[in-house]
C-alpha cells in the first residue's frame, strides 16, 4: 500500500496539509465538498503537491514536518514540484471516454 502526503490550495491559496492511504479518494471529496471543515469554509479543492510513501509513519513524519513549516518554506515546496500551481487532480472523477484502435469501418464483432 502506498500513503500520500498532500496539499490542497484554495484559488487564493489557502493552504491544506494532509495524508491518507487514499490519494484519489480523498482530493475528490475535498472536491465535492466532504472534507474538513476547513477545507469546505475556504473552499480548498486544488491539489498542488504529493509526495507517496510506502509506510505510514513516515508519511505520517513527513505530514507533521511540512505542517510545521512556515507558509514561505510551504510556498516554495510547492514551486519546487509544480511552479504553475496547476492542480494535479484535475479531470479526476469525470468520465473517460473509451477509444478504439483499428482500421475505419471495420468491426471486430461480427453478427
């Protein structure tokens, strides 16, 4: 099993520091507004940074570590990894359209 340590930004870039066992799970409920109460009053559903651990307490370690962080040490990881704060999660949970490789107008399934 694989733990993340995250962090979610709001458009204003409000900050959240997290880790679960669940990377996709959880950002898609910050998304859709299930996460804490904090992240749901300022609107915190950007993912901007991961980092995937193989045990939890070291994701654990490195989770209280950044939260100890000032904002500016905060910022700059963030710009080290992804310097546009594009967010990471973006198009997760919608539909994936199917495609099909083959020649046009030939089926593989015959009647």
């Amino acid at each position: 099993m694989r733990y993340h340590v995250y962090i979610m930004a709001s458009c204003s870039r409000i900050l959240y520091v997290g880790v679960t066992g669940c990377l996709m799970v959880r950002v898609l409920r910050h998304k859709a507004g299930q996460g804490s109460a904090f992240t749901r009053k300022y609107r915190v559903h950007r993912l901007v940074y991961t980092q995937a651990f193989q045990n939890i307490g070291d994701a654990i370690a490195r989770e209280t570590q950044i939260k100890g962080w000032a904002r500016d040490k905060k910022l700059t990881l963030i710009r080290l990894h992804n310097p546009t704060w594009e967010d990471l999660a973006a198009g997760w949970g919608e539909p994936a359209p199917m495609q099909f490789k083959g020649k046009a107008g030939s089926s593989r399934w015959s009647e």
